[in-house]
C-alpha cells in the first residue's frame, strides 16, 4: 500500500503524481522553458521529484517511513518558501519609484 501511495505515477493522490505536478505547474508559473531549471525553486522540485524517481520502496522503507516523509514535508516546504522569494518578494517598478521618492525626500 505503502509503495502505491508514494509511487504511483497515475494515481492523483500519490505523492509521485503530486511532486510531478509541482514541478509541472512551477515551470510554468516561472516560465521556466529550458530542462536545467534556473530557480531556486524549479530546481528543488526538480530534485525532489528525481529523488522520487530513484527510490525504491525498500529503500524508504529500510529509512523508514516516518523519517523519509518528515524529509519530503521538508523538501516542500523550502519549495514553498523559494516560491515565495521568488514571486512575492519579487520588487515590482512601482515598488521601485516609490522606494526612490522616499530617498529623495
């Protein structure tokens, strides 16, 4: 059961299916085009679902499973935390004429 909810490619809750959408969906939000992504961000989706990609259910088994899935949970959260960086923080031009005006004041 284990192996089929993080391993599945097809089934759209497994942990697989969903990091492969991740990376998917922040290629395109990030207008990443080229296949070695440049953000922070696309490249630790990338890695992740790589890491995904190679393991075998021993192998997180033999890690165990509690611990392999605290490191996924880790793994997503620096993705959402360089998604942020990214796209939120991003400084816009009006943010920029503003910050000016106040300089100059």
């Amino acid at each position: 059961m284990a192996e089929f909810l993080i391993f599945s490619d097809s089934f759209p809750r497994s942990l697989h299916f969903c990091v492969a959408q991740i990376d998917e969906f922040l290629r395109r939000i990030l207008g990443e085009t080229a296949t070695r992504p440049r953000t922070a961000a696309a490249r630790a989706s990338r890695r992740l679902l790589a890491d995904l990609e190679s393991l075998s259910i021993d192998e997180v088994l033999e890690q165990g499973l509690h611990e392999f899935l605290e490191e996924v949970q880790k793994a997503l959260d620096r993705i959402g935390d360089e998604v942020v960086q990214t796209t939120m923080f991003y400084p816009t031009e009006f943010g920029a004429e503003e910050q000016q005006h106040q300089q100059q004041q």
